[in-house]
C-alpha cells in the first residue's frame, strides 16, 4: 500500500510540474490541481497509513490513525481551493483582456507568446502585440 | 520618560503642518515651532542634571532577543548636540516661514524637517546602537526629501540622490562595523560599549569595525574623498542647507567619532586615518572654497574645511584636541547657520547668490552685512569672535602633533588650510558688501523684514558673546561636553581670548597675512587655480552610477525576460535541486516499518491514477478532455482518503472537487477549447524535453521521499489530542475538535483567506463586466455547438427538487459534524454546489432574483460570528478562541450537546458558502453578457413559478 501511495504522489507530481511549465493558463491550472493532490496526499501521508482506524473517538475503537494531519490537509484543500479559484478567474480576465491565453506577456521574449489566438469579434492578427508595445512606450 | 518624550515630539509634530496648513501658513509654522520648543524646553528641564554630571537614562525593551531596545540616553553629549540641533531648528523654522515662496508646500516642508529634526535627536539620544543605527538611516531618508524639495529643479533631484546614495552607502557600512562592535562589547548599548575600551581594542576586528564606522561618519560628515555631495546637497532651498550643514546632518557623524571617542580613539589606526583625512580635508575644502562664486557652494565648501578640522582634532586623539574639537562644533554652528541664513537673505532681496554679480551691498543691506561681516570674521578666525578662540586652539594641538615622526607637516598644512580660510571668508565679505553699487541686480536689494534676519542674527549675538566671554558663556558647557567626549578626566585648559604670545598666536598672524594677500591678489591667484585640473566629483558619480545601473539592468534583463516558464523552471529546478542535497546526504534507503499489504481495489485505484495522470500529460491540449481527466485523479484521492481512515477528508475533497470543476467548466466556456499547435512537442522539442525531465526528477524525487517516509515510524503530537478532544473539546471527531478548537486560529485566518480570495474574485470579475471587455463579451459567439434548450427541464426540475435535499444533507452534516466526519467545512460546499445548481441549471437571472443574498455581507458576517466566539472567551478571561460546551437536556430530543465550537463553526459556514457562491454566482453572471439570444419557446423553457399560461401568451 505505502509503495502505491509513494509511486501516486510522484507520478502527481511529475505531471503537475510538467503542466505547470506550459505556455497556455489552462494546462498551468490543471498542473496546479495536480500539484495540490500531491501535496496533499503527501501531507497526509507525513501521520503514516492506516485502514479503518478513523479518528473518531469511540469506546470500541482500539486504536486511531494520526488527526493533525488530516486537520491541516482539510484546511489545506480548503486553501487551495481558493488559490486554484483565483487563478481559474485571472487567467480568464488576463484572456479576455489580451485575447490571448499565454502565461507571458504579450510582446515578450518568447516566440509563442506573439501568436494570437483571438476568437472574440472585432479583432485582428498581430493587434494585442502592438498595442502591448504601445502601452509600454507609454509608462516609458 | 521625557526624555523619550523629546525624540518622539517632532515625529508627533510631523503629522500636524499637513493639515494646520490649511489654517494658513502662520498656523503650519507656528505648529512646528512649538513642538520643536516643546522638545526644547524638556530638554532643558534635564539641563541641571547634566550640569551636575548626572547621566539621564529612559526606554523600554523592544526586541530584547535582538539586544534592539529603545533605551536613549543623556549626557553632556547628547545635551550639547539636541541642544544645537533643537535651538538652531527653532531658529530655522521661523526663517522658513518668510523664506519659502507663496507656491512652495509649506506642509509638507515642515512635515520633512519635523522628521528629520527627530531623527537627528534620536541620533544623539540613542543608547542603544541598534536604534542608533534606525535613527541615522532616518536621517539620510529625510535629508533625501529636504534636499529634493524644489522637486522641479533637477539639481535638487540630483544633489539628493547624491547625498542618499552616498550617505546610505556609509550608513549600511555602518550597520556592519556596529555590529562587529556590539559583538566584541557583548551589548548593544552604548553605556556599556563606553566600558570597553581595552576588549575592543585589543579584538583583531577593531581595524575592521573602525573602518566600517568611519566609512560612515565620513560619508555623513562629507570627509575627503566623499565631500562631494555636500556642495550639490546645495539645490536645497537655504533653510535646509543652513540646517543640514550647520548644526544636524553633516555633523552626525562628528557627533558618533565623539561618541565613540573613548572606546576608538587612541590607537595608531585611530590617529592615521581620522586626523589625516580631516586634515586632507580641511586644506581641499578650504581651497576649493576660494574659488566658488555661488555663495551657498562657498559655504558649503567651507563646511567641508571646517568639518575636516573638527575630525581632524577628534583624530588626534589627545584630550586637549577633544575639547577643542568640542568648542569648534559649537562656534561653527553659530557663524555657519548665521552665514547661511545670510546668503539666503542676499539670495532672496537681490535674486542671486553669485558673487560675480554681486557687491556693494553695503550700504543698500546694512543690518544683513553687519551681519555676516561679524559672523564671516569669525569663520576667518579674526579676534575677538569665538571663531579665533577655537582656531588658536586647533593651531596649538596642530603644532604639537608629529605625523611620521615628522613635526611640521600638520601644522604647516593646517596654517594653509587658515590661509585660505581667511581668504575666502573676507571673500564673502569683500567681494558681496564692498566695492560699487552695480546696477544690475535682478531684483533692487534691500533688508528684508526681521523673521529672516533676526535668527540669524540671534546666533551673531552668540558669536560675539561667546568670543569675548567663552569661559562664561561657553565654559560650563564646553566642560560637561568635552567630560562626555573623554570619559575621563579633563585636560588642564582655558578658554580665553588671550593666551599671551605663543605659536598659535604666531600661525594665525601668518594665516590672516597670506590671506589678505591672496584676497587682494585674487585675480592672479584665481587663474593659477583656473590653469589646473579641476576633477569634477559629479561626473564621476555619475559615470559610476551609469555603470553601476547599466550592469544590474545587464543582469536583471538577463535573468527575468519576462517569461513565466522560465521562472517556474529556474524555482521548479531549484526546489528540487535543495530538496535532493539533503535528501542524498541523509539515509533514504527503505525503512523497517510494517507495511499494509496492497488490496486488489486498491491496485486497480492506483492503476486509474497513474493513467490519468498520463492521460492528462498526453492530451493536455484537449482542455475539457484535461478537466474530466484530473476530475477522476481526484476522485481516485478522495477514495484513497476514505480508504485510509480520513473520512473528514473525503468529504471535503469531493465536494471541493465538484465545485473546482464547475468553476473550471465555467471560464472554459470563454477560454479556448484547445491549446494552439505551437504547444505541441514537435513544435519545441527541447523545451518538452527539459519540462519533461524536470518533471521526472521532481516527480521521482517526491515519490522516493514518500517511500522514504512511508517506510519509516514517526512520532506525533497526535496522543495529546486524541486524549483531550472529548474532554477539553467536546467531540469526538478529533479532526473536527481539532480544526475548531485546538488549531481554531489557524482556521479562523483560514476563512479569512478565503473570504479576500472571493472578494479578488469578484474585483476580477466585476471589472470585465464594464467597458471594453464587455464590449467584446457581447460580441462573442460560442465556440462551442450550443443546445437549443437552455434551461433542459430535467435539469431543472432535477436541481430544484434536490434543493431542499442538499440543504438538509448540509445541516445534517454541519450539525453531527463535531462527533462524526462533517463539519461547517463541508456543509458550507454541499450547500453552495446546491445552490449553485440553481444558478446553471435555471439561468442566473432565475436564481438571483430568488436567492437575495449579499454574498459580501454573508462573507463578513462569518467572519466577525468566529471573531465573536473567540472575543467572547477573551471577555471571560480565557484566551481568544478557548471553547466550552456543555450537555443539556429537551424533552423529545433527548441529551444533546451545545459548544461555543458551534458557533465558530457556523463562522466558517458562512464565510465558505459566502466565498464559493460570491465567485461561482458572478462568473455565471459573465454568461448573461455574451449576447442576446434568442430565447427558445419550447415548452422545456419554462419558468414553473410563473405559470404556464403566461409563458403562452
């Protein structure tokens, strides 16, 4: 059982951070759900396994696993929650903002975040690039 | 404790002229100047007490743990030093008040000087160096804003950053060599530091702490070669400069050397480097002096000369030196703050302080060259004014000093330097008030009205007085300050005009004949100094700074180019990389721990995990495919938690689970459905690569970690709360007890978190529902085949008919919560997915009009129901947050269970449902702007409250 709890939390891992480092918002946000099972199932793993010994106190209960690390992964995945909210609500602002859904700024050093991908009307190619430009000559 | 009450007055004070500057300018000014009296009059009332030798001392512990207490201080010093600073700040306000033009912000002018005037005092007051150190950091920041107060002029702009970057390079020198020092001592405080005079000098870290000191001592009080910032510190309006320079900033650092006079002077290191750079100083002071023709950088220059001989005594090292050292500061102060409100004085009445366009003022000024021709002669060194005293004084020790066994070069040097001092301050005189009457001033000079010359003239009084009585206007004072300086007892001295004819007496005649000869041959000598180099400070400083900003630009554009993939993977790279060196170093090989033997369920769980995760990895560009993916990963989490004993945690994750996927379901409706092709591998296959292999060694660094930890026995805090959450908390869900009672603080910041997270939301949110993003949002088109039934009956139906369901399963879960899994946690989520339903299955416009909660206010009000719990116990004297409960009785019900935990779970009810409903009900909400379409007729779009036959019409 242990192995298969260790081999999951790595395998969580090694996908999370792999979707973490992609160019788009979403595939970041899908990293990020991943990483949070992760640490979680880590976290809770730090008070060792048990089956069937739930923390509930009980006259017939002959022993119980750990509680604290329940208690702060519970509030951990309340948390992360409202991280993974957050980022849900910017990166879909930071789209309808730019048109564009790169984790960079448009205009930047890498070559994908030029590409636009602008499915709202009224837009054309290569348009948030030049006005990203624009922008910042202006706080020059 | 008035002594505390003396530093802290003028930051009191600080916070009035911004607002009294609205009763008028008369009203700012009179604010300031009386809290600097106030400050003054404490100060004085403490004058008896010093008088006697008696040091005074208040404070408190701060930081204790750091050795950082706020302990002040005061001896013969300190008294000296606030006084000059206080009296002399006195004086500057008054003239401020007519100085400052109708449209220069008087307010925040005052505001400034208050800050800086109670950092000079905190300086001088300090005990402890730590604070000391605060305190002195102050001072460069507030000088900053005096200086650059004309913020239009960029010489003001400039001189300050100068001056800030100068002075706070010596400042976190400073730092270093004062806590080498404390270190050595064993106290932060200076009255035992004072004590440990033979420990520090013997320490090998002397050298290096002497250094770091000295750097910014010098730096402060613009000692050879960091002088330059002094001159261009001159942008300053005059008031500034006059105080600055006179009395407070410049001599900060003359005043810590006297500080630490006992503990650091005396030693071959100590003699080397503080007298031979204050004589450098002096001699290139004085000289370049000479040759200014702007009044202000005149005077400033001559600060420079006078600053280097007051260091220049200090270095000696001998007592004697000590008191002249001593009486200088104090004459300086008097002519130098006379002399500057004095060429404020010609700056304003003639409209220029360049004495090529001046002269002749004689006669048109008469009370302002009065004035400075008294307080000048006293800069030149000329009987009877108290500038003679002390110069005889310094030429006397200069003559019985050797530097290298060699007995002339000080004095010789020194007596230049008086030369030339001389010659520039009978310069000032000379070349401004004599010779004829131009008809060219800017503006036609007069006097100007008596707020601007009677403070200055105040001080010439003083010069006078003190020249031809020192040893009864000046003397007591001169004793108690220069006992502090020594620590010890006093040389044999005097203070008198005539000392008989010795070889001080000798030097000065020969200085103020050089001097005469060099003013009257002043055009000759002018273009000898004309025909040399002249290296110009500035430029330097602002060649190295361009260097300096040039290479941080260099590095900083190298390292951050603004991609977030980078960043992630330098941070990703480096965790990992600080998670193996520790993990390689210690054991990591399996443990002995007994192990659960693996169920086939469990297999085939583990089995679904690992391909999700493959899955998700493989076709990430698929977005919606991705979500369902990582939904059953975290399914396949949930039933591990059930699994393994961590029912609370099932629950929690589940419902978290549905409710992070419909928000994600949501945004995906306007995100694009799909990554673009250049996300592809064969698009960039490097980057894949490197992503790929960071991942695997995270990933297989976390694995072996687990299996690590896995495999071995830890032990817990667990049996502490096993054992006492029935009694102390009341419940036998210990994870409950736990989150509401024993760690309730953590949760209380928890809902907290969550409740600004929602609030963040709904900024984002609410934000694109106005202009331009809007805009384009009702121009969208889904991407996406949309059915033509918006509100699918069944789906209504379905919901609605669960609504009084979801809600009774969420009571039920937040009310057993305490003894069984469940809790405010998870109730709060059932009740928002609930809720929630409502707003996707029926329309946002349905469910607002009937769900009329202010999700804001539900958010507060959970928050301030836990705060309350917790401030109730505080108010039956038991620690914030301390739970009771007790066990009452209902006929019907039976035996059943009340605890204030309850109440604080309701908190974090509220403040959950309020956060998760606040964010989903506006992201639905973004819906309603993408277009208006068609609203289907069918009868599957039906509003069943509204009645059929309406719906018909």
């Amino acid at each position: 059982m242990e192995f298969l709890v260790a081999t999951a939390i790595g395998a969580m891992t090694a996908a999370g951070v792999y979707l973490v480092l992609r160019a788009r918002t979403f595939p970041v946000i899908i990293g990020l759900t991943l990483l949070t099972y992760a640490t979680n199932l880590f976290l809770f793993a730090t008070g060792r396994l048990a089956v069937n010994l739930p923390p509930v106190i009980s006259a017939d209960a002959a022993a119980y696993t750990d509680p604290l690390p329940q208690a702060l992964v519970l509030t951990a995945i309340v948390i992360s929650f409202g991280m993974t909210a957050v980022i849900v609500v910017m990166s879909l602002r930071a789209y309808l903002e730019t048109g564009n859904d790169h984790v960079d700024l448009p205009g930047d050093a890498s070559p994908e975040a030029r590409e636009d991908d602008w499915k709202l009307l009224g837009r054309k190619q290569g348009e948030p690039a030049a006005r990203a430009a624009a922008g910042l000559e202006e706080r020059a | 404790m008035s002594l505390v009450l003396i530093v802290l007055l003028p930051f009191v004070g600080a916070l009035l002229p911004a607002l009294m500057i609205r009763a008028g300018r008369n009203a700012c000014a009179t604010s300031t100047f009386t809290f600097t009296l106030l400050a003054f009059a404490l100060l004085l009332s403490h004058a008896p007490a010093v008088f006697r030798g008696e040091v005074v001392q208040a404070g408190w512990d701060w930081l204790p743990a750091l050795g950082l207490n706020a302990n002040f201080f005061l001896d013969g010093l300190g008294f000296f030093f606030a006084g000059l600073i206080l009296g002399i700040g006195l004086l500057i306000i008054v003239y401020a008040r007519f100085y400052l033009a109708k449209d220069d912000p008087m307010g925040s002018f005052y505001t400034y000087l208050l800050l800086f005037q109670g950092a000079m005092v905190g300086i001088v007051l300090s005990d402890n160096i730590l604070l000391l150190l605060v305190f002195w950091e102050l001072t460069s920041l507030s000088s900053f804003l005096l200086i650059g107060y004309w913020k239009h002029l960029p010489e003001g702009r400039q001189g300050a950053r100068m001056a800030l970057a100068v002075t706070g390079a010596g400042g976190l020198a400073m730092i270093a060599g004062m806590l080498i020092l404390g270190d050595i001592a064993g106290s932060y405080n200076l009255t035992d530091i004072l004590q440990h005079k033979d420990a520090i000098q013997a320490s090998p870290l002397y050298l290096p702490a002497l250094l770091l000191i000295l750097a910014g001592c010098f730096t402060k009080s613009a000692q050879f070669p960091f002088h330059f910032w002094l001159p261009h510190a001159m942008a300053a309006p005059t008031p500034v400069s006059a105080y600055l320079h006179s009395a407070t900033m410049v001599k900060a650092g003359l005043f810590l050397m006297a500080r630490m006079w006992p503990v650091l002077a005396g030693t071959v290191e100590w003699f080397y480097i503080v007298a031979t750079t204050g004589l450098i100083t002096m001699l290139v002071g004085a000289v370049i002096a000479l040759f200014k023709d702007d009044l202000k950088g005149l005077l400033a220059f001559s600060t420079v000369s006078h600053l280097g001989l007051v260091t220049m005594l200090l270095g000696f090292g001998t007592p004697m030196a000590a008191v002249a050292a001593v009486f200088h500061i104090l004459n300086h102060a008097t002519f130098k703050a006379a002399l500057f409100m004095n060429a404020g004085i010609i700056d304003h009445e003639a409209g220029t302080r360049d004495i090529k366009r001046l002269g002749g003022l004689l006669h048109l000024m008469p009370v302002t060259a009065t004035l400075a021709m008294v307080a000048a002669a006293s800069m030149a060194g000329l009987p009877p004014l108290n500038g003679f005293l002390s110069k005889e004084m310094m030429l006397h020790e200069a003559a019985a000093t050797a530097w290298l066994g060699n007995g002339w070069v000080v004095p010789a040097l020194a007596t230049l330097a008086a030369c030339f001092s001389v010659a520039y301050s009978l310069r000032y005189i000379v070349h401004v008030f004599f010779g004829p009457q131009r008809s060219d001033y800017p503006h036609t000079p007069h006097d100007p009205p008596a707020g601007l010359w009677l403070p200055p003239a105040l001080l010439v009084v003083l010069v006078v007085l003190i020249g031809l009585l020192p040893a009864t206007v000046a003397g007591p004072l001169v004793a108690v300050v220069a006992q502090a300086v020594i620590g010890g007892a006093l040389p044999d001295y005097h203070l008198a005009l005539w000392h008989g004819v010795n070889i001080a007496l000798a030097l000065s005649v020969v200085a103020v004949v050089v001097g005469l000869g060099a003013l009257h041959a002043y055009p000759r000598v002018r273009a000898v100094w004309q025909a040399g180099p002249h290296p110009e400070a500035k430029a330097m400083f602002d060649a190295v700074m361009a260097a300096a900003l040039a290479l941080a630009q260099r590095v900083t554009h190298g390292l951050h180019n603004g991609s977030l993939q980078r960043y992630l993977a330098f941070a990703i790279g480096a965790m990992t990389l600080a998670g193996f060196a520790t993990f390689i170093g210690a054991s990591h090989e399996a443990g002995t721990r007994e192990l659960l033997p693996a169920e086939p369920v469990a297999v085939v769980a583990w089995l679904l995990l690992l391909g999700g995760c493959v899955l998700t990895v493989m076709f990430f560009r698929q977005r919606l495919l991705s979500v369902l993916v990582v939904g059953t990963v975290g399914l396949i989490v949930c039933v591990a938690f059930i699994y393994l004993s961590a029912p609370d945690l099932a629950l929690t994750q589940i419902s978290v689970e549905v409710t992070t996927v419909i928000l994600i379901l949501l945004a995906l409706y306007f995100l694009p459905k799909a990554s673009p092709l250049s996300s592809t591998v064969s698009a960039d296959p490097l980057r894949h690569l490197r992503d790929g292999v960071l991942a695997l060694i995270a990933g297989g660094g976390m694995g072996l970690v687990s299996w690590a930890m896995l495999t071995r026995d830890g032990s817990s805090l667990s049996t502490y709360y096993l054992e006492n959450s029935v009694s102390g908390g009341g419940g036998t869900n210990v994870v409950n007890v736990i989150l509401v009672d024993f760690r309730g603080f953590d949760t209380f910041g928890e809902i907290i978190v969550l409740g600004i997270a929602a609030l963040a939301i709904y900024a984002l949110l609410d934000g694109a529902l106005h202009g331009r993003v809007a805009r384009r949002l009702s121009a969208w088109t889904p991407d996406l085949p949309v059915s033509v039934d918006r509100h699918p009956i069944i789906m209504v139906v379905a919901t609605r008919v669960m609504l009084p369901l979801a809600l009774l399963v969420g009571a039920y879960i937040f009310l057993r919560g305490h003894n069984q899994p469940g809790g405010g946690f998870i109730a709060a989520l059932v009740v928002s997915i609930a809720l929630i339903m409502q707003y996707m299955a029926s329309g946002f416009g349905w469910a607002a009009q009937r769900v009329r909660v202010n999700y804001h206010a539900m958010i507060g009000a959970g928050v301030l129901i836990a705060a309350g719990t917790g401030i109730a116990s505080m108010v039956l004297d038991r620690p914030f947050l301390t739970s009771a409960f007790d066990h009452f009785h209902l006929p019907l019900v039976g035996e059943f269970e009340l605890a204030s935990a309850m109440a604080f779970d309701t908190g974090v009810f509220l403040t959950v449902v309020g956060a998760v409903m606040l964010a989903l009900a506006n992201l639905s909400r973004m819906g309603r702007l993408t277009g208006q379409r068609p609203v289907n007729r069918t009868a599957m779009d039906v509003d069943p409250s509204m009645g059929m036959s309406k719906e018909h019409n």
